[in-house]
C-alpha cells in the first residue's frame, strides 16, 4: 500500500428535530423568529431551504471534544498585541504552540504582526466541509412558543428547527504534524518558541534564511495527535440549544482511509430514498477501486445498527476488503492498526 500522509473521511449526523447552528433573528409578522442556518438548492426546478452547520461550527465542537477526550490543555482564544492589557486591541488568537499544545498542531493559527511584532499563521492541516442536510430527508419546521409574564399579555416568539441528516467530508494533512516551516513572511514559529524548545527540533535548511522545523519524535506526535482527533471525531458533541432541541452529535456513520494524496473522496456517499439514509455502495467501491494505488490503509466504514436503509446489502457486499464496525469501533481500530507509537 501506499504512504500515509493523510487521512480523509466523511460523517453522518442524525439531526432529527434539532437547531444546531443559528442564523440570528429573523422578523415575520411582529415576532421575533429565531433561524437555523440554511441556504439554497435547486431540487426539481424549485429552490428548497437546506438546513446546514458552517464548517467554523462544528469544527469547534471537534476541537473541544478532543481536548476532554485526550485531556488536553486547550489552546484558548485571546487578545494579543498592542492594547491587550487594556482589552481595546482587536486582534485574536490561541497560544501559537503547537508543541504544547495538539489542538495548534492539528488547527492552526494566526496572528497578524506590525512592525514590530511577527506576523505567525499556520494553516489548519484538519481540512472539512459543512455538514448539510441530505436530499429528500430534510424539513423544516416552526415551533411556536410564549414568554409568559407576572403580569400582561404573554409575548410571543418562535424558533424555526429541522429535521435532516447532516453529512460532511474532512481530511488531515497528517504529513504535516510536528513538521513547521519559516519561510520568510510566513512563519508557522514564533521566534520565542523555536529558542524555548530548540532542543526538541531537527532543523533543515531550505535555503536563504528558510528553515523546517521538524520535531525529532515527529512520528510519535503525529500518531498522537492524529489519534487524538479520530477519539474526538468518534465521540463528537457539541451545538446550539441543546436545552430545547437536545441531539446526539456523534457521528451514525464515520468513514475512514489512509491516503497518500490529499483528496477528500468520501463526499455525496449518501442517498435519501426511503424513511432511513441509504449508503451509496456503488460510489464507495469504485472509489476504492479508482484509489487503490494511493490506499495507505483499508477502507473503515463504520455506522450504528438500525440506523441505514441497506444494512444487510453493506454487510454483504464489503465484507471484502473494508473493515465494518461501529463507528467508535473503527476509529479504535484505525488507530491500533495505523497509529500505534513503537
């Protein structure tokens, strides 16, 4: 098989009856009317509301699940710059240390220099879609409700939630953990992080004044780091009003590979023809076959019983050559067969 540089997959949320990710107030007949996010889609000649989470919200949900999963210190947002101390500056950012902390070596980070200070961004090597809902399997709905008062008329509101199975696509550019390059404007290391751990690093030239920073147990790190975030993805929760529309996050479907290239292939594996999600089996194989040179691994496809339309057909036509488990049980043992340190 080919080398693992990356590790691309695609998940599928069971958002029945949830509000996951707001839009802000919407106005309609003297009500205030809280709304989920959507956007629009042409299905049939006619343009439908499609019920989504934005890629900013649910990676934060990915990165505090994987941050209490692995007990991890997080790397939490702050004022930086001039002004900081005062609370006037307008500029944010994490700790930029991806040696203390895995969730800057697996998300990156920026902050945006003067002259007098170093501009540092390092972009995200966990790359991902929106989850959005599928076709035929999404409604929206409007849940009318009152504030009642001690006294006077009640006032009315009402929140717009959805029914959808939300899917979504990532990869993580796993070559890239532990491995950082200061390459002139573009730092990915700050000046006082390669003096504070200096002695953890191999640094190669790339000529002129540019340097890659490459942690001498970069492979170690990068197992455990990748791991990390699969326990996290596995496990995930997260999102809005959960007081009122409570739902389980946790992926019902989670697929998995090693690839060689960066190519986030598991997209559009999911049909909505019946009262459960269905597997495009079809997609899935000729995928397989079609990646077969740049597979670093096998392709793990996990999901919960009960919860596809063709199960049985899944069971029978890639007993072959996948591995099919639980979702949990394939990230336990992705990273046993392809992420174990020593």
């Amino acid at each position: 098989m080919s080398k693992l540089n990356n590790i691309t997959g695609a998940l599928l949320i069971d958002a029945t009856a949830t509000f996951l990710n707001g839009a802000g107030l919407g106005v309609q007949e003297d009500k205030n009317r809280v709304i989920p996010k959507t956007y629009k889609e042409k299905i049939n000649n006619r343009l439908e509301d499609v019920p989504y989470v934005s890629a900013q919200a649910w990676r934060r949900w990915l990165r505090d699940t994987t941050n209490e999963e692995n007990n991890w210190n997080p790397s939490e947002l702050r004022a930086v710059g001039k002004g900081s101390e005062k609370g006037t500056t307008n500029k944010i950012s994490t700790e930029l240390n991806p040696i203390e902390f895995p969730e800057d070596d697996l998300f990156g980070y920026m902050k945006a220099g003067d002259k007098t200070e170093e501009s540092i961004q390092r972009t995200s090597p966990f790359k991902s879609s929106i989850l959005k809902g599928i076709k035929n399997m999404r409604t929206i709905n409007i849940d009318e409700a009152f504030v009642h008062l001690k006294e006077g008329t009640p006032l009315p509101y009402s929140t717009k939630f959805y029914s959808a199975h939300l899917e979504g696509f990532f990869n993580l550019e796993y070559y890239r953990l532990g491995v950082y390059d200061n390459l002139g404007s573009k730092q990915e290391l700050s000046s006082e992080i390669t003096k504070k751990h200096g002695e953890k690093f191999n640094q190669i030239s790339l000529g002129g004044k540019f340097s890659r920073y490459e942690l001498k147990n970069a492979e170690e790190r990068r197992n455990t780091h990748a791991a990390g975030l699969l326990r996290g993805l596995a496990f995930l929760r997260g999102g809005a009003k959960q007081a009122a529309f409570g739902a389980d996050v946790a992926p019902k479907v989670l697929i998995l590979a090693g690839l060689l290239s960066a190519n986030p292939i598991f997209n559009n594996l999911f049909i909505g023809t019946g009262e459960k999600p269905v597997l495009n089996i079809d997609l899935l194989i000729e995928l397989s076959i079609d990646y077969k040179d740049k597979l670093a691994t096998p392709i793990y496809v996990g999901f919960r019983k009960g919860y596809l339309q063709n199960e049985d057909e899944i069971n029978e036509r890639l007993k072959d050559g996948f591995v099919l488990a639980s979702p949990v049980e394939i990230v336990n043992q992705f990273n046993k067969n392809h992420l174990t340190n020593g």
